[in-house]
C-alpha cells in the first residue's frame, strides 16, 4: 500500500550547458524529466509513500530512470520494453529568460504505455491516484489506460488528481479539450492555469472560471497563475496564495511541484490555507535551479523561504 500512485512517461533529459542556439551547444548534463515522475518525487521528499508506472527503453536511459526514481525513494513499477527506446527531451536556453524545450518520443517506450501495464491493486490501494493530461494525448492504448486507472480509482474511493498539462505538440487545443470535458467530471482535483482552464471552459476572470470548473465535478480546483502566485476553490471557499520572492533559473517541472506540494499536505491532513502555501512553496524551489526536480524541497526546507535579510544560513 502506497500514499500516491502516478503513471505516465519519463524521458532523458540533455540540458545545454550555455546559452544561444542549440546548434553550437558543445556540452550537455544528462539527468531525467516527466510531469508525473516529478510529482512523484515532490510527494516522496515531503514525507509520503509515492508509486511510478511506466515503460522505457531497454537502454542505458531506461536504467537511469529506474534507477534514479527508486534512489529518491518512489517505488518504481516500470515496465521494461525490449521493442521501443527510452523517449528523448532536449532543453537549451536560447536566451537568459527563454527555455527551449524539445521532445523526441515518437514510438518511444513510454508512449506504448497500455491499461495491463498498471497494477490495479496498487491503485485501489492508494489514496491518491495523480495523471496528467500528457499520457492520454500519447497514444490510444496510453490514453485507455488513463481511463481504465481513474474508472478502477473511482469505484474504489481513491482521490482522483488530474493537472492538466497541456501540450501543443502532442494534440490540439481542440481536441485536448473534448477529452478534458470528459475526464474533468471523473476527477476529484484538478490543476490548470487560466489557459488550460479555457481549454475546459471559455469562462473569463480565474474566480468565475474556477467556479465553472468546479461545477463540472472537482471538489479541488486549482488555478497556477506561475510567478503571481495560485488560487484555490475548494468546497465552495475560493483561497488565494501570494507568491514567494525567489530568483528563476528554470520554470520548466515548477507545475509539478505545485501539485506535489499540495498533495502531500492533503495527505499530511494540513489545513487548506497551509497546503496551497506549501503547493507554491514547492512551486518556487523548483525554478531555483536547473533540472525539472532536482531542487524539489523535503519538509526541513520549506522554512528556507523564509530567509534571512542577508540570505545566509547559519
């Protein structure tokens, strides 16, 4: 039995190592990302028993996966493909404050994901089932098994989480929308910024479109604003949360956190002025460095943000 169960597909990681065109990038640190294998890490640093399905390659990036995942404390349950690659994300920055980020996946491992790669009996035995809108938009068969883990969570009373995450390189505001409708009735929280909540619901104002959200089945609905802070409608109580004053270095997994951050301390039981501020505590540890997740926080951390004037820690 586990707190969190989570799925989807995690990839290897080239990060460029200088600014400017990727083309003249001559060297490259080498590490992993995936929104829900992030999500899994935030939720296992923050004190909680945290499960990651998945496919990858029988290669060298298959094994980091693993590897790296089971060395932050996620119980991995990955399903090694004999026939597929581990699928590929390049990142360069282009400028000081724009990041690059391509993805190569096409008939990669991890988009051949299917509803018998999962273990039903760890989902229903978890209290959080967490997917994203990434997984479904990678195949059929990885859509399906999507739909078959919210239906067997559903009918065993596991919270259902959903982030939206959308991606337009993977499907079209349309038809990421259409299946959105569906799936938004089937989740217990859901995660968006005002944008993806329009992919929903062409609601103005994020408190109207919150509420229009919430009327089509979340109990949970969480509005991202990034670096102005986050906005909670739960139970019909709409919450607000400024934002920490932190230097950005990379944006890119700061989604993930949010939403790790929230769920461990809907776990931890916390009250829900405590768990939106940790949702974007965790938000904004993530853009301090490089890397999707390597400056996800554990609990000692979070107290950081509150720093001294002169920004040491003695």
């Amino acid at each position: 039995m586990t707190d969190l169960v989570t799925f989807g597909e995690t990839m290897a990681l080239f990060a460029a190592r200088r600014t400017g065109p990727l083309r003249f990038a001559r060297g490259f640190d080498l590490g992993l990302g995936g929104a829900e294998s992030n999500v899994a890490i935030g939720v296992a640093r923050l004190g909680h028993g945290a499960a990651w399905a998945g496919r990858v390659g029988a290669d060298e990036f298959g094994d980091l996966i693993r590897f790296t995942l089971a060395g932050e404390g996620v119980d991995v349950r990955a399903v090694v493909d004999p026939d597929a690659p581990t699928g590929l994300m390049i990142k360069g920055r282009r400028t000081a404050d724009l990041i690059d980020v391509r993805y190569y996946r096409k008939n990669s491992a991890g988009s051949r994901l299917r509803p018998d790669d999962l273990d039903l009996g760890l989902i229903t035995s978890a209290r959080v089932l967490h997917v994203s809108a990434i997984t479904p938009a990678l195949s059929p068969s990885a859509r399906a098994a999507v739909e078959h883990a919210i239906e067997a969570a559903r009918a065993a009373g596991v919270l259902v989480s959903l982030d939206v995450n959308y991606r337009r390189a993977l499907w079209t505001p349309a038809e990421a929308g259409a299946w959105l409708r569906e799936a938004v009735g089937q989740v217990d929280v859901l995660f968006a910024t005002e944008a993806e909540g329009r992919l929903i619901t062409a609601v103005e104002g994020a408190e109207e479109l919150a509420k229009a959200l919430a009327a089509l089945g979340p109990r949970h609905v969480l509005v991202k604003f990034g670096a102005e802070g986050a906005m909670e409608l739960s139970d019909g109580v709409v919450r607000r949360a400024e934002p920490y004053d932190v230097t950005e270095v990379d944006s890119v997994g700061a989604g993930d956190a949010f939403a790790a951050g929230w769920l461990a301390d809907w776990l931890a039981g916390a009250d829900p002025d405590e768990r939106l501020s940790t949702a974007c505590a965790a938000g904004a540890f993530a853009v301090t460095s490089q890397g999707d997740w390597e400056s996800l926080p554990r609990r000692a951390d979070l107290s950081l943000l509150r720093r001294p004037a002169d920004g040491v820690s003695r």
